[in-house]
C-alpha cells in the first residue's frame, strides 16, 4: 500500500478509536494502519481526533518516524505531547530533524528545560541548535537552517561537482550553492542549472549571481515572506551584521509564516487565539473565550448606556427602536471593510506615514459615495414604512455620520493600535464595533430628540 495513501478500511479501523472499549487486536491493527501512512497523514488523522483519541494514537506511532510527525503537528498538540516527556526522550524525538524543526519544538518548551535537552544531545547538533536559538522566534534567524552548501569563488566546476557526488544527498530544497570566502562572507549564489551546463573548467567566480541580497538575520519574519513573495525566491542566504553567513531560509518555511500569519489575522477578527484549534479542550477554549466576550459585553454595555440616555425619545418615537439596529450595523459592516484592508496593506509591509493620509482620503471619499446612496436608499424606505418624511432625514443623517465615522477609524485604529504595540488583528474589531455602535446610537438617537422633543 503506498505511503501516501489511505484506504477506506484504514479509517475505519481508526474510528474504532472512538470506542469505550478496544482491545489488543484491534489497536494493532490500528497501529498497522497508521504507519502504513505518509509522516503529514499520520500528523493530520492525530489532529483530527477527538482530545481522548489524540494521545493513544501517538503512542502507536513508530519510533523511527515520530520525530517527522512531531515536526507537522501543531503546537498546541506538541505541547501537549512533550508534557510528562524526560530530556533523554525529547532529545531522541528531534534527533535527525531539520535544525529549524528541532528549534521550533524547543521553543514549546519552559526555560529551565531546554538547557537539559541540549545537554542530551551530541555535540555537533547543540552547537547548530543553539546557534538559531540565540535569535528571536519570529526573526529570519529563527526561522533560517544551517544545513547549507558553501563553496569558494576560485573553484572550478569540475571540482565543486566532485565535491557534491561525495555527498550521499544534498540538503532539501536545494537550488543554489552559497558562495563565500575564507571567513565565511557571503558573495552570491551558485544555481544548480549553471552547475549542470557549464564547462568543467570555468570558475565559480565566472559564473555566480552576486545580485542576490543575503537577509539580515534580524529580519522580521513577516518581511522574509514579502521578501520571498517579491523575489519568487525558493532559498535565501541569512547573514549577521558583519556579512558572515550563517544559514538559509526556504520556501517551506516561508509558507509557514504566511499560514501562521492568516491564522493569526482570522482568529483575530474573532477575538481568538490563534492557538485555538478544532479539538482545543474546554478547559482550554472556554477560558480564552470567556476573555472576549467579556471585553465585547463591556462594549456592549456601553452602547446600551448611550440608548438609555435617549430613553424619553423612544418612548414617544417607537419607529426609533425599529430603525435603530439599521444604522449601528451598517456602520459595523462598512468599519470592518476598511479595517481589513488596512490590516492586509500592513501585514504586507504597504503602508507608511508617507501614504497613510492618501490611504484616509480614499477611504472617505469611498464611504462618502456609499454613505450617501444607502441613506438615500433607507431614508426613503423609513418615510415610506413610517408615512413620515422627518424620520427618513434623520436615519439618512444618522447613516451618513456613522459610514463616515466607521471608515477612518477602520483606517486610523489598526495604525494607532500598533504605535502603542496592540495587534490590530485581535483588538480593531471589539474597538471598532464599540465606535460605530456608540456614534450609530447617539447620533441617530441624539437627532431624533432634537427634532421630535
């Protein structure tokens, strides 16, 4: 059966799991199954396995591939699984893993116990290891490998292909050869194509692309993704401030950050974590839950205190409390299109001060065309239900003050909210409700009681 393929029988077999009772033929039948799959298939069924299920099928991963599975699961499940784990085993479980995959593990880790898991291991490994710890997480060092092939300029082709045939493979996602001199400088790249169709005897130095930026190793991550998104790059040389080549980032790499980042962005716009995953516990998930909507009932509250100072006019004007829910939304739907925008425009690196004032000019203008036609639109439809024409006014004025209000503080709360280090992802979304629910409420509610009391 290939690796790479799972039958009906296989998941059947899997879903016994679910049940109260197992007993010893089947769990090895389970076990045949699942070790029958590819690594990231074995990864995938634990984590959509119930909580109950999760822990039992790890243990019936084979030894020999846990590492690789380890590495593709997600880190709340790592975390999971690494609790109750020695520093002997945890050491034995990314022993063979990519230098990036072994610092990503580690860092699921408290402090006090990556020390004892270094020591573990052998010494060539703690050095490379310890080499990408040093640097932050979210950095292109912390994302960089150490697997990389140097060569120096003055070496001929033939010379650079009998060194490679020593080798019984080349590090993954290999497509160029890093070029660099005696202290370890970066120079440029060798692409493997130029390698193949050269001529034996031309020079590295003849032949490789010096055009290539090496990526400070302070980087942020999210600017190595725009720089990989703008090169079409597939690797990409990491340096230190002197120059001095230290490793590489790939593409695979990459293309994690960018999920993590959507992820991240997604959960945001709830007033999630974005360690929340599908079968998160409820011990976990209620208490990260309960957080927001506490912030959201505060909010909530508060536009509720704005409708009670307009208690009288309610009461004497009942169209109000139909028409009222109309304006709050409208600005909450026209808010949070423009906050979207302007936290995608940041996350790729798009906007600055020198074009945020272009940014806000367009948004207004946008939300002034809109604002005026659905207030055209409502206020018409509230003249006509109501058979009052002075109630289609003010829900009209009202529209138009909170589309207008909703669209610059979409703009302007993701900026402001960064200047003070707040990610606009998770708390532009409970502000902006909070605005445009109070300007909503106020304004309509605040131009009623002028013309009706």
């Amino acid at each position: 059966m290939p690796a790479n393929q799972t039958t009906t029988d296989q998941l059947s077999l899997l879903s016994l799991l679910d049940e109260t009772l197992v007993d010893s033929r089947t769990v090895n039948q389970v076990r045949h199954a699942l070790n029958n799959m590819a690594n990231l298939d074995i990864a995938h069924y634990i984590e959509s396995s119930p909580t109950k299920v999760r822990r039992l099928l790890w243990e019936l991963v084979d030894p020999e591939v846990e590492g690789d599975v380890f590495s593709n699961l997600n880190e709340e499940l790592q975390k999971e699984f690494l609790q109750g784990m020695n520093s002997e085993q945890m050491a034995a479980l990314v022993a063979g893993l990519d230098t990036d995959d072994v610092v990503d593990v580690l860092q699921q880790l408290p402090e006090r116990v990556i020390p004892r898991v270094l020591e573990a291991m052998d010494n060539q490994d703690r050095l490379r290891v310890e080499s990408v710890l040093a640097y932050d997480e979210d950095s292109a060092g912390g994302l960089m490998n150490t697997d990389t092939i140097t060569v120096r300029p003055d070496l001929t082709i033939d010379v650079i292909l009998r060194y490679l045939r020593r080798h019984e493979e080349i590090p993954d996602v290999t497509d160029s050869l890093f070029v660099v001199n005696r202290h370890d400088a970066f120079l440029g790249t060798l692409p493997l194509g130029r390698i193949l169709t050269a001529s034996p005897n031309i020079t590295v130095r003849e032949i490789m692309d010096t055009d290539t930026d090496a990526i400070p190793a302070s980087t942020p991550s999210s600017q190595v993704a725009q720089l990989f998104e703008r090169q079409d790059w597939v690797s990409a040389p990491v340096v230190d401030d002197d120059g001095k080549l230290l490793g590489r980032i790939t593409i695979d790499d990459v293309v994690d950050v960018i999920i993590e980042d959507a992820e991240h962005s997604l959960f945001g716009l709830a007033g999630l974590s974005d360690e929340e995953e599908t079968f998160t516990s409820v011990r976990r998930t209620a208490p990260r839950r309960a957080i927001w909507l506490g912030i959201n009932l505060g909010t909530a509250v508060l536009a509720s205190v704005v409708i009670n100072v307009f208690e009288s006019t309610l009461d004497k004007v009942v169209a109000l409390a139909i028409l009222m829910p109309i304006v709050a939304s409208m600005g909450g739907v026209a808010g949070s299109q423009t906050l979207t925008v302007v936290i995608r425009g940041m996350a790729l690196g798009q906007i600055s001060r020198s074009n945020i004032r272009w940014l806000l000019s367009k948004e207004f203008l946008s939300a002034s065309f809109n604002a005026l036609l659905w207030a055209t639109v409502i206020g018409a439809l509230a003249s006509w239900w109501f058979d009052e024409l002075m109630i289609g006014y003010i829900i009209a004025a009202a529209m138009v003050i909170n589309l207008i209000t909703a669209a610059i503080a979409g703009s302007l709360l993701p900026v402001v909210l960064k200047s003070i280090n707040i990610d606009p992802a998770l708390a532009g979304g409970v502000m902006l409700t909070t605005i445009t629910d109070v300007v909503g409420f106020f304004s309509f509610l605040g131009l009623a009681t002028v013309f009706y009391l």
